[in-house]
C-alpha cells in the first residue's frame, strides 16, 4: 500500500525546502506520518495482521528517531513540525 503519488508530491511542497526536496527530516516525518495513518486504518480493520504490525511499528520508530534529530539540530523546526502534522511531544 504505498503513498498515492499526488499525496505524496503535495507533502513534498508543504514541507521541503524547495520542490525536489525529498531528503529533509520535515519531508520524510511527513511522508512516514502520512503512512503511518494508512497503515493504521488498515490495521484498525485486519486486528490479526501481524507483517503490518510490525511494519507500522518500525515505522513509528523511525519517524522518533527522525524527531529526535530534529528537536536535537533545529528546535524551531521541530516545533513547527509537530504542530503542523498534530502530533504530541
């Protein structure tokens, strides 16, 4: 189940740096949040998917490790990215 390809070019907009930005922490905490609630949604449905469940767990990991970096190199950022895309931290 991978991003819907224009998903994915409008989360690359909002939060790159310019319109090929694909590497920044912004981008890629945002792609994997977007995934994150795909995955969610289908585990909310399919309880006994344990692959998925993994995979969304090693997901949700990453996306920490990528916010730690972030809070750790530019707080400001990190603080605009986390109430841009609603998360708790």
């Amino acid at each position: 189940m991978p991003l819907n390809p224009e998903l994915k070019k409008q989360i690359i907009a909002d939060y790159g740096r310019d319109a090929s930005d694909t590497g920044s922490p912004e981008v890629q905490i945002a792609l994997l949040t977007a995934r994150i609630q795909q995955v969610a949604t289908h585990m909310r449905e399919n309880k006994q998917d344990v692959h998925n469940r993994r995979g969304l767990v090693m997901m949700v990991a990453k996306r920490n490790h990528l916010l730690k970096y972030l809070a750790r190199t530019n707080r400001e950022s990190y603080l605009s990215t986390i109430q841009r895309l609603g998360l708790r931290k």
